[in-house]
C-alpha cells in the first residue's frame, strides 16, 4: 500500500472549548521502521508489565487539549505523554495511571486506573518517545443540588485532563495483549467496534495501517472498517484522520459512525452501535466466516447489546450463537476490552 503524509499539526496548547470540533493529528517526515520486530508481525516478543505499581514510570505531559465541540456530551481530551523511548508499547496495548494523592477513605494511594493508548508505538509526533491517550473528564451530576457535585467526579479523568505542558505523570505498564493486531497475513481483514473514548486503540490502527511508512502499511491489502458510536457530531473522535484515511484508501478502509441523537435505527428509536453493526451483518458474519478479526472496546455497557444482536442474528442465519462465539474465539478472531 502506498503510503502518504496526513496533513495535520500536534497541538501544545492546553485544554479549550473551541467552537467547532477541531482537527488534529500531526505531520509525518520520518520512515516509521524503527520499532519493528523481526519479522515485522513477530509477537513473540512483545513485553508487558515493565512499570509496576511500587515502581511506576514518570512521564511528561508534552500537551492536552479537548478534542470535542460545544455540543458534545462531556469533555473528551487527547493526552499527549513524554517517554523519551523509555516506555515503549504496540498498537492495543494499555497505559496504567496513577493520580496523585491519596484516597480521603484510608489515606492510601490511589488506584491505578488503565487507559488504551490512542496512538501508534512512534506516537503523534513519529520519534518513538511519546504516547497519548484519549480520556473523557468524567463528572457526576447531583440530581439534588442539579449541579456537578465535584465530591464525586473521576479523580484520574480530570487529574489528566487539566494536564499543563511539564506536569509529571506517574505510569504502569504496558498492560495486555489481547487487542493486538495479528499482521502475518497483511490480506486480514480488521473490524473495530468502538463507543466513545473506546476508539483509542483503534486510532493507533489505523495511523500504523495507513498513515505511517511501516512495513505493516506497505504490506497491508486487507480491509479495516471501523465503527464508532457517540452520542452526535460534536461528540466524534479523530474524525478528520478517519475521513482522511477513507478518502485517500477507499478499497482498504470504511467508516461507519452511529450517532444515537442525530440518527434513526429501522425501528425509529435510537441508533446505537449494535442498530449500524447490524445494518451490515451479512457482510460481517461473511468477513467473520473468511477469517476477519473483530474488536470491541468502549464502556462494559456496550457489550450486551451487541451480543444480543449477534445471537439475533445468528438466530436468522440457523446458527448457533454459542457455538459460533466459541469458535472466534478459538481462532483468536474475537478481541474485547471493555471498562
């Protein structure tokens, strides 16, 4: 696959409210191949667990900056991190935070909270020392005070979100292996499934697969096709590098988003992520059924809905759901990381 450049920029500012969902993403000039295994696809030795609890990795907070437009549900912000080459991952592995302080209940330090990384393993900015994450600020809203109550918000979602440029950032991992691209067979067709910040890893997907000068871009010939649930326009993540991707690599890459407040599923209610995975199911279960790799990630919520609608599904179809489930899973063709 002929790779290109993604015309874009790396913002340092910190986080804003603009007024339209803005762009991002970054400039490439380099050759992405310096990170690469022997053979490329070689996982055998992909590492796990290098930075623990008890001896966390520092990180630096190079930029942070809110991702969404006025009119989503919430604020989701892009994270860029510091490592210096010192904490490298691949593509569907996660990052452990540690925010700082300790809990009020017991004065122990807080939990480690993970997050799955939004980018490549040569991050937004192609040098193989820095990460990002996608997080949304989660926030409680007090029905009897019908204000956020802050007692109650996510301590690590708004401890990185109100990141400045030098803040320290104390981090575990990498975590997991499960949603790791299997490259060998560059002909694999790849489905994502995500809800929200769910999109993180699959942001990385689709940068190394089309974006990057790897020899996974290269040698890739399969089709990727994302689909992303959000709650309306305002609310999409990394949209402008989708589109791009789309426009540019039609026969490799589709794009399908569910957006629950502005569209309609064929019942008239809501479309939810299972309502779009559902309009394209024949072409799904036939992608399945020829070795496609399927990927969920996003909110645990996602899940049951989505199962439900696989089980209907194969119920049409005169399959057996369980048997069906089972046998993705033992060809390692069914990915989940749910939170």
């Amino acid at each position: 696959m002929k790779i290109v450049s993604a015309l874009a920029f790396v913002s340092t500012a910190s986080a804003f409210m603009p007024s339209t969902a803005p762009k991002f993403g970054t400039s490439l000039n380099l050759k992405q191949d310096f990170l690469e295994a022997s053979p490329y696809y070689d996982q055998s030795a992909v590492i796990t667990n290098v930075y623990k609890n008890k001896a966390p990795f520092t990180g630096k907070i190079v930029s942070t900056k809110r991702i969404v437009g006025p009119k989503a549900t919430g604020e989701t912000c892009h994270i860029i991190i510091d490592h210096n080459g010192d904490f490298p991952y691949w593509e569907g592995q996660s990052w452990g935070v540690i925010p700082p302080g300790v809990r009020e209940k017991d004065g122990k330090p807080h939990a480690v909270r993970l997050y799955s990384i939004a980018s490549s393993r040569y991050g937004d900015d192609m040098t193989g020392k820095t990460g990002s994450l996608c997080v949304r600020r989660a926030t409680y809203w007090c029905p009897e005070l019908q204000a956020e109550d802050p007692a109650k918000k996510g301590i690590c979602s708004n401890f990185l979100c109100d990141t400045q440029p030098g803040d320290e950032v104390m981090m575990t991992g990498p975590a997991g292996k499960v949603m790791l691209m299997p490259e060998e067979d560059p002909n694999t067709d790849y489905i994502m499934v995500a809800t929200g910040t769910g999109i993180a890893p699959f942001r990385g997907f689709v940068r190394r697969l089309f974006f990057e000068d790897t020899p996974a871009a290269n040698a890739y010939k399969g089709e990727a096709w994302l689909f992303l649930g959000v709650a309306n326009s305002d609310a999409l993540l990394y949209d402008d590098e989708f589109q791009d991707a789309k426009a540019r690599f039609p026969e490799n890459f589709r794009l399908d988003y569910a957006l629950s407040r502005e569209q309609e599923n064929k019942k008239g209610g809501k479309m939810y992520i299972q309502d779009k995975v559902e309009e394209y199911a024949d072409e799904v279960f036939n992608k399945l059924d020829n070795g496609a790799h399927i990927y969920f990630c996003g909110l645990k919520g996602m899940m049951p809905g989505i199962q439900d609608m696989l089980a209907e599904v194969c119920k049409s179809k005169g399959l057996d759901y369980e048997e069906w489930i089972k046998g993705l899973k033992a060809k390692k063709q069914w990915h989940v990381e749910v939170y």
